[in-house]
C-alpha cells in the first residue's frame, strides 16, 4: 500500500498531473507569501536594508537552489546504472 501510495500507482496520469500542479501551487505560495513578508518588512522604518537584503538572497537562493538540487537528484537517479556498486552512497 505504501509502496502503491509513494509511487502514485493509485489512479491514472490525469490525476497524477493534478497532484503535480497542486504541489507547484504549494510551492509557488510559500515563496510568495516569503517575499510578501520581505516587501512588508522593508516598507518598516526599523528595519535594516541590510538585513532584507540578506533575507531576500536567501530566499531566492535557497528557492533557486532546492529546484536545481532536485532536478540534479532526478538526473543522477536516471542516469546511474542499477547495478553500479554502492549506487546508494553515490545518490546521497
């Protein structure tokens, strides 16, 4: 059931595009709702730039950099052979 559940062999492709698109939605509010809070924050007289400046690289770069690291995840997970020794170790 777990195994049936991770892998989404539940229901057909239709749904599993629906799932994808509600956890890119997911994703796409978190970051907004970060860079509202940014906009908020710096519209303060108390806060430093400085520091929305850091907070906002940070933001975006730790976003940009999840993406790339998944994608990069993705590629080595297709592109190593299955029966390459100790293929777990090179995954991590």
């Amino acid at each position: 059931v777990l195994v049936t559940l991770h892998f989404s062999n539940f229901a057909g492709l239709d749904i599993r595009i629906l799932y994808f698109i509600l956890a890119m939605a997911i994703s796409a509010m978190i970051v907004t709702g970060n860079m509202l809070w940014i906009n908020k924050r710096s519209a303060q007289r108390q806060s430093s730039p400085r520091s929305i400046a850091i907070v906002t690289a940070m933001t975006i770069g730790g976003c940009g950099g999840i993406i790339v690291a998944t994608a990069v995840g993705f590629l080595c997970e297709r592109l190593l052979p299955a029966t390459l020794s100790g293929r777990g170790e090179w995954l991590v």
